[in-house]
C-alpha cells in the first residue's frame, strides 16, 4: 500500500508540474480576438502606414479611427493589434498635425496594453523616439530601468501593420528580451468622441491667409461721383486693376474652416469732375478705393496635398466697377469723356469655390472664385483670388 500510495503521488507532482510550468506560457499568450476583425484592423494599419508615407495625414488619420472602432466593437481592447494601431496614431498625431502632447497620450495607451512594444520600424524618427520614451516613463513612473528603449526599431514590430499578423508579445533588442509588465486595464476605445477631441487633424489650428486678385460684375444704378450717371439697366464693367485680402480664421475641425476677410479693392480709370462744394464748381476727385469685410465657412473636400474648396460668405461693404458715359465734361480740363463708380452693396452675399494645394505641413497654395451679390444697390460681381494660406 506504500509502495502504491508514493505511486500515485509522484504522478501526481509530475501533472502538477506540468501545468504549473505551462501557465505562464498560456497566460502570456495573446488574446485571440475574432480572426476577422483583426485582420481587418491589420488591413487599415497598412493603408494607414502608406498614407503616412505619401504625408497624407487626413488619410491616416481617418483609417486609424476606423481601425480602433473596429477594435472597440470587436472588444479586442488588449489586443496587440490595437496597441499597435495607438503606436501609429500617435506618430500621425506628431509628426503630420504637430500636436505632441495628443501622440504621447496614444503611446501610453499602446503601453498600457502591450507594455514591451516599441516603435513600428519604418516610421522611427528622433522626435517621436524622444516622445515614446516621455510616454514610457510616464507609463513606468519615471523608472527608466523598467522601459524599454523607445527609440528603436522593433523586431518584426511592423507584423500587425504590415504583415498581416499580430505583433509579438514580446521584443528582443540586442539578444535581451524586454522586461514584461503586468498590463493594466483601460477604458473601451471611443475614436468618434475622445479622439475626435485630441488626436490628428487640424482641429484648433488657427488660419492665416492672404490674397490677391481681379474680377468683374454686373452693376447697374447710380454714380458715386455724380448721381446723373445713371445706368438704367444691369451692365457689365470690370473691376478694374483689382483687389487684396488679408484673412484670418480657425479650423473647428480638420475640413471646416471659419474666416474672416477684409476685401480692399483699388479703382481705377475713373475720372473727376467740376460741380462739388457750396459754389458747385470746386473739383470732385473719383473714389479709389472700395472696403467690404466678409465672414466665410469653406469646407475642404477630397484627401492628400491637393483638395477642393466650397462654401459661402456673407458682409457688408461696396464693390465699385468703373462705367464710362456719354457726358464728356469731366476729367481735370472738362472735356473728356466721364467714367464714374458703381457702387454696390452693401449687403454682399455669395457662394465660393476654389482648390488648395499644399506646399507643407503649414502653408498651402490658394485659388479661389468668390462671388458678391449687392443690395440694396444691385451688383452681381466675381473675384478671381490667388494666394497663400497658413495653418498655425
């Protein structure tokens, strides 16, 4: 019966063994997900990390949402492939909208999933090295002998974005394995709201732009100078040499932008005439310049450098166009023939549409159709705008 009892109680410390030095493989291993939904995810990382290549951060951007949507709705909160989709958010975060503080928020929650990942390879730059060892530390409460060093390449880090599989649990740099942390639970990922807030775009980006250009209208009415130039019907007249504008505005979200321009348009060709002052012979000068201020909502459509633009503005102010009439009794010897303003307004409304193509991260290349519709006074007028535009 001893014999028989030590029989059975070492096979039973054989078994316990057993299990006992395969838990901590099991429990290592990563969660599974749905297969489906990874891949998917896996599939918009690398769309993500070419549009991130092509410097198309509107793109990346957006594919990155979708990816952590999926990956909220897929409950694969600890899953490495969402950790490695934060990793990638936060470098568009960085390096395409400049907003640091909002990328190193996305580098601790990949660490609070997968504490030993590191930086995608293919992406690896000095700043956002710099930046993920701020996170590590943050995530590590400043002891640095626990982080892994941020600012290499992973090995096979790029699986999850680029390969179509999940990322290790675990990176070797150097021969060493990297320290393991237990990882701590987060929040369900919700990009519609809290990334909305704080990650990517051009959302809270002040504007700054200016603009030069030349149009042309339909005008009709009387004239600034003297109120007997009368133009019975609408009439077309150029506007002359042309027009600045000087803008200002802010993005309320990467693709809606809210300005405020000061037109300043310079007339020409007009020309004086005798009958001003108490006496009605002292020389009346023509009017030179036409002010408007106009609030504008564009909308930019379309992804990469190049974008269409469309909205509308409304302000008050004048548009002149110089008309020419039958009197030939002005000018400084009163005898030639007299071209006077139509002015129109002032109450301008009018649609816009135009491109932007961007030069930078900061500053794009303008051209812009705007268009002005007059009242009371009646006049039907359209720019042609050129310029430069900066984002700040």
């Amino acid at each position: 019966m001893v014999a028989l009892g030590r029989f059975v109680s070492s096979r039973v410390a054989v078994v316990v063994g057993i299990l006992l030095a395969a838990s901590p493989a099991v429990m290592a291993a990563p969660p599974p997900g749905d297969p489906a939904a990874v891949n998917k995810v896996t599939e918009l990382n690398k769309q993500a990390l070419t549009a991130y290549a092509q410097q198309d951060w509107d793109s990346a951007r957006d594919l990155l949402k979708q990816a952590l949507q999926i990956c909220a709705d897929a409950n694969l909160d600890q899953h490495p492939i969402t950790a490695r989709t934060h990793i990638h958010f936060g470098a568009v975060a960085i390096v395409g909208f400049k907003q640091r503080e909002a990328g190193i928020k996305q580098f601790k929650k990949a660490l609070e999933i997968q504490p030993d990942i590191k930086l995608t390879k293919s992406i690896v730059t000095p700043e956002l090295s710099d930046a993920f060892e701020e996170a590590q530390l943050a995530s590590t409460g400043g002891n640095e002998a626990a982080a892994p060093a941020g600012g290499q390449g992973e090995a096979g880090g790029e699986g999850a974005a680029a390969g179509g599989e999940t990322p290790p649990a675990s990176d070797e740099e150097g021969g060493e394995e990297a320290p393991k942390r237990k990882p701590r639970p987060i929040k369900k990922t919700a990009p519609k709201d809290e990334e909305e807030e704080d990650e990517g775009g051009n959302k809270g980006s002040f504007y700054l732009g200016f603009t030069i250009g030349s149009g042309g209208g339909v005008a009709s009415g009387e004239g600034h100078l003297n109120p007997e130039h009368k133009l019975a019907s609408p009439g077309f007249a150029p506007a002359q040499l042309g027009q600045v504008e000087p803008q200002v505005g802010y993005f309320v979200t990467s693709s809606v932008l809210l300005s405020a321009a000061l037109r300043l348009q310079y007339v020409t060709g007009t020309n004086g005439q005798y009958g001003c002052g108490s006496d009605g012979k002292t020389y009346c000068n023509p009017v030179s310049l036409a002010v408007a201020g106009l609030a504008r909502a564009t909308w930019l459509i379309g992804k990469g450098p190049f974008v269409f633009t469309a909205g509308g503005q409304i302000g008050a102010g004048y548009i002149a166009h110089p008309v020419a009439f039958n009197q030939t009794n002005c000018g400084a010897a009163g005898n030639t023939q007299c071209v006077d303003a139509l002015l129109g307004g002032p109450f301008l409304i009018g649609p816009t549409v135009g491109f932007w193509y961007e030069l930078g991260d900061t500053v794009a290349l303008m051209a812009a159709l705007n268009t002005e519709l007059g009242a009371p006074k009646f006049t039907f007028n359209f720019d042609v705008d050129v310029g430069l535009g900066f984002r700040l």
